[in-house]
C-alpha cells in the first residue's frame, strides 16, 4: 500500500494538531505508512493536492456537503470523525476507524 497522506482539520486546529500527531505514532506503532498533518479548516483548499484522506472533526458535520464538492473530481475520501474517540482523543480507535472507513469504499 502506498503512503497514507492525510489531513485532519477542526476549528482552530489545536485538538487536531494533538491527535494528528498521536495517530501518526500509532501508525508507526503498527508499522503503517502515514503522513498526518492537522490544520484549521480555513487552510484546506491548500492542502487538497497533497492528500488521500481528509479527517474532519465531528464539531465541522456541517462542513461535509462542501467538503465533499470540493475533492468530487479528485480521489480523496471524507471522513467525519466520530465524538466518541474525538472527544477522548482516543488514537487507536481513530486509526481503527479511518482504515475501516478506507477499505469499505
């Protein structure tokens, strides 16, 4: 499998900054290849070049039709992530969902 590219986004990007960072050592952890960057929502458009994945904190549901729109044409999945690791900041059960979520498309 080829390297994961992935961008997390929330508000202001702090709580994703702390779990991007934490899912990329779970990753490592697991032997997975993952590039995990957190930004706010504002810098997405900058980044849909860049990425395969885009994980969007459960805070931003609103976001996700115009999400959607953006990448249609290019190969990247959405992800809304769910509150109950969110909230947590649970690592392993985000990893768990966002390849669950990857290999039933």
């Amino acid at each position: 499998m080829k390297k994961l590219n992935i961008l997390l986004i929330c508000g202001s990007g702090a709580s994703s900054g702390f779990l991007a960072a934490n899912i990329s050592k779970e990753a490592a952890k697991r032997q997975l290849d993952c590039n995990i960057v957190a930004r706010s929502e504002a810098e997405v458009e900058s980044y849909l070049q860049e990425i395969d994945c885009l994980m969007v904190g459960p805070h931003l549901k609103y976001l996700i039709p115009e999400l959607e729109d953006k990448v249609a044409t290019m190969n990247i999945k959405v992800i809304l992530m769910e509150k109950s690791y969110y909230s947590l900041l649970d690592v392993a059960k985000a990893l768990d969902y966002l390849f669950t979520t990857i290999q039933n498309d």
